[in-house]
C-alpha cells in the first residue's frame, strides 16, 4: 500500500493516517538530512506524499541531491523525483515541469551510472519523450560502469579478513536487488516498446557480469509472458547461460526456458548439450514427492527438438522414470513415434489400485493418444476395465483411457462394448465422442450428450464438452440437437454459450445474424479465454467463417498476448497463446484470408 496508503487498513483509519502525517509532515523534512542512511533512503517519498508545499519540497530535493553522498540515497532521491512529476503532471503544475528537468539533469554525465539509471527509468515513466534516442545501448553502457564499480566493492568486501558466515553465503547466492529494481523499473515503464526491450535484454545477456546476466533471464520472463515479439536473440543468449559456472544462473535460465515451449528453439542447441553432458539433469530429485523430468530435457522436448527423442528412450530405460515424462511427448509430433513401445510397456506395468496410478497413467495415456499407436489398445483396456470404484482420480484415468481409445478410431473397434458401457456415467461425454470415433454411429450418442447439455457438469464432464462434440458430429447427426443448444447460447459460463453457439454455427452451416454471431463477438472481447475455442471452430468452418475473420486478423496484428491482462501467471499461457496465433493463421491462410 506504501506510505499511509492503506495495505489493507479500513478506510477510515487510512484517511485519518494520512491527515495525520500531514499535519506533521514538516518532521520529514528534518529527516532528509538525517544522520541514519536508513531515514534519509526513506524520507524522500514521504515527503511527496505529505508536504503540500511542492516548491519546498522540490528545493529540498534540490539541496539533497548536492550535497548527498550515498548511493543509495541518491536513488531514493530520483525516485521520489519521479514520484512527485507523475503528481503534478496531471495538472499542468509548473513544478512537474522543473522535476523533470532534474530528472533529465541526472540522467547526463558527471552522475554515477546507478543514479544515471534511476533517473532514466523516472524519465521513462513520466516524460519518454526525454528518454536518448540511443536508449539500449546508453543504459548497457551504464549497466556495466555499474558492475565494474560494484564489483571492486565486493574485492573489497571479500579481502583479508572477509571470511564470515555473511561473505560465504554472499559467494553462494549472490544478488543485485538495486540493479534489478533500476532496471526492471526502466523495462515497466517501457511497456511496448518491445525493439528497445529486446534490445536491453541483449545487452544486459552479453554482460561480462554474471548478477547482470541473471536479473536480464529473470526479467525476460515478463517480457515473454506479455508481449508477441521475434524474441529469437535474446532466447539463444538465455541458452547460452546454461553453460555458466553460476548454478544460479543456470537455474535461472532453465526455470524461464521450461515455460517457452516452442519459442525456446534457438536454445535448442544449448539444451541439447546440457543433457547430452550431464545425465544426473535429466531426471529431478525432490525432497519430497516422486521425481520429475529435468527441466533441461523438458524444455527441449517442449519445443519441439527430435533430438529429446533419443534422451527420452535413455531415460525410459533407466531405473527412474519420472511420472510426468509423457506429458511432453506431444509437444514432439511425430519424432516422438520410436518411444511407443517403451511407453505401452510401461503402462502395461501400471498398477491397477495403487495410490500414484492416476500419476503414473494419464501421462503415459497422452502421449499414447498423441502417437495415436494403436498397439496399445491391450494395455489402455486393461486398465479401463480392471481399476477399481474406488480408486483416488478414477474419473479422471478413465476419461484418460477413453480419450486414447478415441483417439484410434476404428482400429479400437475391441472397445466398443466398454465405450457403451460408459454411457450413464459421469464418463459420458468422453465415451460418447469416442464411440462415434470408432462407430460413427449417431443413435446412441446424441441422446447422451442432450442429456448432458443440461445436467451440470463441468469441465471435460459438462456442457461444454457435449456441446463441442455435437458440433463436430455435424449436420446430419445433430440436427436435433439444434433447439437445446440454441437455449444454452443464452445461459451459463461464457465457455457453455461459446461452445454452444460453435455447435449451432457448425450443425446449420450459417451464421446466424442474431444469436451466434454476438455471442461469439461478445466473448471475444469480454472473456480472451475463448478465443482459441472460437478461432478453432473458424478454421474448422472453412469460407463459412468468414464473418469473424475480422476477429482472427485483429489477434495476428495485437502485440500483446491474449491473456496478459487475465492477472496471474500460467506456466502455459505462451504456449497457449502460440497455439491461438498458429490456429488464426491456418484459418485465413486457407481461406485466402490474410
């Protein structure tokens, strides 16, 4: 909440707070210069927030900064300048304008390169239009002045004498927090001026010092997760910390490489090494739970690299194989086709009672799925039919099993009994898109997923679900389906009308003017979540789609990602956000769209 900003204090006593520290907000003005480096670092904002003298206030910022001497509270200085322009900016006030004219001061030379940083990163908040026009190579530049003074302080530090709990612990783990604030500072205030983003994150990459390097991998990752850019450079340059000395670093590197997905492929090269060098990475040990794939590996095969293959089959036949190894066997496509018998195998071992069954099955039953092999139908049987009532997650590796057989068509046909017994279970949906995959038979799955259009379910179970098979069942099969789903594109979650109205569109073969067409408009803009859904069904239209062509062209121009504003962070969202790009694409490059 900040100084008197509240953080979770009722109303009330915040706005008394606030009364109360101005009317006493002359005592910060004595605190500015007060012996204790703390307090002054501290009095700069309060005196912003406080003082509601701003000519006081900005000729005391004016006197600070001559005669101040610490570093630290020089940096406090230029941000609470900052903090007073964007203040009084909005109105005009002619003392924002003399703020920001001290800001630009600070910015230029005879000033140290972190308070040079920290003045660039206020000006890029309040005045870019300030900013140099040679802006990533002029805060490089600084970045290393910074380093190499930093680092004759840590020579220092750590001379004769320096061997404390403290220095050690500094030479294991060390950190810049002030380097990181100066620059991720500078990144946010940059927003989408992506080219000068990726420009610094280049630049801080190729630092010589290693902390620089780290907080540009760290920072990356917002950017990434944000902003729809050729990030191909800085990319390579994160794969190239993997072979740093600092296991910190190379931490680093790995956690943001494993959440790139296809995008991590110019460090293929570098991941590939890494594994190929060091086996003990390729399997995870926790302290607790079971072990996992290596994040090094998992973020080849993630991208979709075939030389994870080979790695993979090693590890396959090792004597610990982690449970969620099949999980990036679809992300390889086809490459991943020579580890199918060691997969069928091993879930032919699976345990049909155990506690970690549904652990150890449904990975191994995606990426069965995905290799559509259909030697495995024994192996996929056995487990639909012998797990027990009881089982912890029995849902969940059924739908697994069934989702599998599906996948197989009619190569599955020895299934078809099971698939029909599953038809008055919670498994319903699935079954019933899997015995229309290997039957193509209408009457015993259409009642089921009417049925299922209005019981509640959620997720894979719902609505939804049914509402997406009915559509791509067609017209012929689901024509009676129409009033049902009709009813549904006027209720529910966003997801249920979105689905619903898909199916209407793909049964009728017309875009209705009146109920299809708004509800998809409107979800697209309100609920990004979606989008894939409908971009999906789009390309699945084919010419009949384009009415919502508009939509697809919009997306590819966006520079953002469609679920930036969506608040929290998704291990998936740039992989998903990848796949919506990739399906808009495909929809117009078909269509003569683009």
């Amino acid at each position: 909440g900040g100084l008197g900003g509240g953080g979770g204090v009722p109303d009330d006593l915040a706005v008394k707070v606030r009364a109360a520290l101005r009317a006493g907000a002359d005592v910060f003005v004595r605190l500015a210069g007060d012996a204790d480096v703390g307090v002054r670092r501290a009095a700069p904002e309060a005196l912003v927030r406080f003082l509601d003298r701003p000519a006081r206030v900005l000729a005391l910022f004016r006197e600070r900064i001559t005669v101040e001497r610490d570093d630290r509270v020089l940096l406090a200085l230029a941000e609470g300048l900052g903090l007073f322009a964007r203040r009084h900016l909005p109105a005009g006030d002619a003392h924002a304008a003399r703020a920001v004219d001290l800001l630009a001061a600070l910015s230029a030379p005879p000033h140290g390169p972190g308070l040079r940083l920290a003045a660039l990163g206020q000006l890029a908040q309040c005045a870019p239009e300030l900013l140099p026009a040679d802006l990533a190579p002029t805060v490089v530049r600084l970045l290393r002045d910074r380093s190499g003074q930093r680092g004759c302080e840590r020579l220092a530090q750590d001379g004769p004498g320096a061997d404390t709990l403290a220095g050690r612990l500094r030479r294991l783990r060390p950190s810049d927090e002030e380097g990181s604030r100066l620059l991720r500072t500078l990144h946010s205030a940059l927003g989408g001026r992506v080219a000068d983003r990726v420009a610094l994150l280049c630049g801080q990459l190729t630092s010589p010092d290693p902390l620089d390097r780290c907080n540009a991998v760290w920072m990356s990752a917002g950017l990434f997760r944000e902003w729809r850019a050729d990030v191909a450079e800085p990319v390579a340059l994160i794969g190239a910390q993997l072979g740093a000395e600092e296991g910190w670093l190379h931490d680093a590197a790995v956690a943001v490489l494993v959440e790139l997905f296809e995008l991590a492929l110019p460090a293929a090269d570098h991941l590939h090494a890494l594994v190929a060098c060091r086996p003990e990475l390729r399997v995870r040990h926790g302290e607790r739970g079971a072990p996992t794939l290596g994040g090094p590996l998992k973020a080849l095969a993630r991208a979709g690299d075939a030389r994870a293959t080979p790695v993979l089959a090693e590890v396959l036949a090792g004597p610990v194989v982690p449970h969620d190894l099949g999980l990036v066997i679809p992300h390889l496509g086809r490459a991943a086709a020579p580890l199918a018998p060691a997969l069928r195998r091993r879930l032919a071992r699976v345990p049909l009672d155990g506690p970690d069954t549904h652990e150890r099955a449904v990975p191994l039953l995606s990426a069965l799925t995905a290799l559509g092999d259909a030697e495995s139908v024994p192996s996929v049987l056995r487990l639909l039919r012998g797990i027990p009532d009881g089982l912890r997650l029995r849902d969940a590796v059924t739908g697994a099993a069934v989702r599998a057989l599906g996948a197989l068509g009619s190569a599955a046909h020895e299934a078809i009994p099971d698939l029909r017994g599953l038809l008055e279970t919670d498994c319903a949906v699935a079954a019933a898109d899997a015995l229309w995959s290997v039957t193509s038979e209408a009457g015993a799955v259409v009642p089921v997923l009417l049925r299922k259009l209005t019981d509640g379910g959620r997720g894979r179970y719902g609505p939804s679900a049914a509402a997406d098979v009915l559509g791509r069942l067609g017209p012929t099969a689901a024509r009676s389906a129409l009033p049902a789903l009709r009813r549904m594109t006027g209720s529910g979650e966003a997801s249920e009308r979105v689905a619903a109205a898909c199916a209407v569109w793909r049964i009728t073969g017309e875009p209705e003017q009146d109920q299809v067409l708004p509800v998809l408009r409107a979800a697209w803009a309100e609920h990004p979540h979606t989008r894939t859904t409908i971009a999906g069904c789009v390309a699945a239209l084919g010419p009949t789609g384009a009415p919502l062509h508009d939509l697809l062209r919009a997306e590819l121009t966006s520079p953002r990602r469609h679920r930036a504003d969506s608040g929290g962070c998704d291990s998936h969202d740039i992989h998903e956000d990848e796949g919506l790009l990739r399906v808009c694409r495909g929809a117009l490059a078909r269509e003569g769209g683009g």
